[in-house]
C-alpha cells in the first residue's frame, strides 16, 4: 500500500515517521510533482495539481476538523474525503470557550485592569441566568463545549441541521428555529463547518437578534463573520465584546482593526490544536479498517460540504 503525504504549513517528516511506525507494510513518502499513483493520502490544504495528480486515490485524510480548504478543490470523483474526528481536539475546545465564557461572565479583564491600578475593587456577580449561551454547530467540538458549560451551570442552547437531544440543552433544529435559537441568546459560540450554507452567517441582522450585550466567541472559520458588521455591533453597544480564534485572512494583518480593538480578544488560531501522534493513531486504524472493507466514522458528504 502507497501512502502520500502533501501537508502545507506543517513539517512532512514526522507524519512520515508515525505512519511508518504504525503500518510498516506501507510505503509512505512525502508528495512531490510526478509521484506515482498512491492509496491514501494524508493533507492539509493540498495544491489542486496534487489531486490533478493523484485521482487514483482511495481515501484522503485531513489532519484537521474542518475540511473547506478542501472542498475548494476538483476532487477525484471516487475518492473519500476523511476529516479527524475528534482526534484530541473536543477537549481542547471545551477549555477554550469555557476560558472565555467564564472570563467574560465573571468579568476577569475588569478585575486584571482594577489590580494593575492598585485597586483592591468588587464587581457586582452576574446572574449566571441572564447568560445564556448559544452553541451553532452540534457536532464532535460543538457537543462537548455544550456539555461543558453545561458543567458551570450556564443556560445552553444548541442549533444544528438536524435534530439532537443532549441532556439539559435545549437543542434547536433547522433554519426554522435561528431566529429563535439567536434571541435565546447573550454568549454565541461559533462551532459551524464552513459551507455555501454557514459563509458570512454572523452579519449585522443575525448578531442583532442576540440578547443585548451580547458576546460572541467564533472559534471555527473567518469567512463565517462579516468583520465590518461586528465591529459596528460592537461600536454601537448592542454587543459587548469578541473572542475571535479564526479570521478571513491568517494571520490576522498587522493593520486589522481587531488587534486594537477594547472589545475584541484574539487569539491566532490556536483553539483545538492537531495532536499529531492522536491524529496519526487514528488515521492509520482508518486505513487498516478500509483496506478491510470495514466502514469507517468521519467521511465527508460531498454534497453537505462537511
Ligand atoms: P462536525 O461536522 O462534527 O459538526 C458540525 C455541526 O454543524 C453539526 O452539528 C451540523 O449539523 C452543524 N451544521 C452544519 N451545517 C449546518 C447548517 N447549515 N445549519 C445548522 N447546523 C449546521 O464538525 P466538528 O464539530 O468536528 O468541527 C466544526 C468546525 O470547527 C470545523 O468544521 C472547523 O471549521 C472548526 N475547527 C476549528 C478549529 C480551531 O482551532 N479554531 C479546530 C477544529 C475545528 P448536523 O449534526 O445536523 O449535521
Ligand atoms: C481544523 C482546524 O479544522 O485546525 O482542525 O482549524
């Protein structure tokens, strides 16, 4: 069996490495123009000249959740688009949002600014009541951060495409419910793939219809939020503050109106970070269930997008 590697960003070697270790049988290589045909391929944001290339191949792997740089691409026709499933990632997520739910609710930025100052000053505690927060996106990341906030207590709305039940969220379906699902809300957590349905979804009239001050926290693609409708909410006061993960363009431009902005924390895309040794143990056992003929979790639907 021939496996390819063709990562952008990322250092080849060691994916070479633990594939190796894992499936000796295998010839594993990193891609270069002109390769011959391989099996399965491992990638992260591959050249269309790759897939142009290498049409013969059975499965591709993403080491990543979100696999819209892909579905940009001409794809093989017969060839599986695999995304990590978890893979380490959830965890990871649910510390991030949790972090930034619960230092906007217990207002901690305050608290640093007053303490740099000398000052030894109390906040009046918030209703944890009034801070309902809303999950988009109810899969593998956004199931888990749900279910961790639930953990501090926090009101939890979840919005998918089709119905879930996860207990003690209330879990909203469909476009039918956004409207619903957004007024329910003050905390709006991004947890969306991004498709020809999800692009732009936070805009002006959909940020508006959250509860007044309210926070946004988008930790799954840039083109998902239109930047200029934010930093209006944001500006006019219906919206009190961001924690943005993920930009339109990354890294975030020097000039960006987000690095300054008082309301806006940034992070450079660093929510669920790619475990390499979990991604590739879970990779490789893909491999040997398909080569079995065995079905396997984490396939993409071309036609959904994710
Ligand atoms: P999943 O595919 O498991 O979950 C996606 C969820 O979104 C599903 O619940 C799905 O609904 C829902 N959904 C999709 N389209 C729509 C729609 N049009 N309307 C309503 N709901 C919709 O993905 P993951 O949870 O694994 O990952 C989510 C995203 O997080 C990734 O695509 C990636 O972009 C981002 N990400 C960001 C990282 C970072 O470091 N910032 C790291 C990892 C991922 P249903 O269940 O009904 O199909
Ligand atoms: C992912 C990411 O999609 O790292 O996994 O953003």
């Amino acid at each position: 069996m021939n496996i390819t590697i063709c990562v952008a960003q990322t250092k080849a070697a060691p994916w070479e490495e633990g594939f190796r270790a894992l499936l000796p049988d295998a010839r594993v290589s990193t891609w270069k123009a002109g390769d011959p045909q391989a099996d399965y391929a491992i990638v992260w944001s591959p050249p269309q000249e790759f897939l142009d290339e290498q049409a013969g191949l059975k499965a591709m792997f993403n080491i990543g959740a979100g696999v819209d740089a892909i579905m940009k691409l001409r794809l093989p026709p017969q060839t599986q688009v695999v995304r990590l499933d978890d893979a380490g990632m959830s965890v990871q997520m649910a510390e991030y949002v949790c972090h930034a739910v619960i230092r906007h609710f217990r207002e901690f930025d305050g608290y640093e600014a007053d303490i740099a100052a000398g000052q030894w000053s109390y906040r009046k505690p918030r209703s944890r009541a009034d801070f309902s927060v809303g999950v988009m996106g109810m899969g593998v990341l956004g199931e888990r951060v749900a279910r961790a906030l639930r953990v501090f207590e926090f009101p939890v709305h979840g919005w998918s495409r089709t119905p879930k039940a996860v207990e003690g969220v209330v879990c909203h379906a469909g476009t039918d419910r956004f409207d619903t699902f957004l007024s329910s809300c003050r905390v709006l957590v991004n947890l969306l793939p991004l498709t020809p349905d999800t692009q732009d979804i936070l805009n002006r009239k959909t940020l508006s219809r959250l509860q007044p001050g309210g926070y946004v926290i988008n930790v799954a693609r840039g083109a998902h939020l239109v930047e200029d409708d934010l930093i209006h909410l944001l500006d006019s006061g219906h919206l009190s503050g961001a924690t943005l993960d993920v930009f339109r363009t990354e890294p975030l431009p020097a000039d960006h109106p987000f690095w300054q902005h008082p309301k806006v924390t940034v992070t450079p895309h660093t929510s669920a970070r790619t475990l390499r040794d979990e991604s590739i143990a879970q990779i490789a056992g893909k491999i040997v269930a398909l080569s079995r003929g065995e079905p396997i979790a984490g396939v993409v639907h071309r036609d959904r997008g994710y």
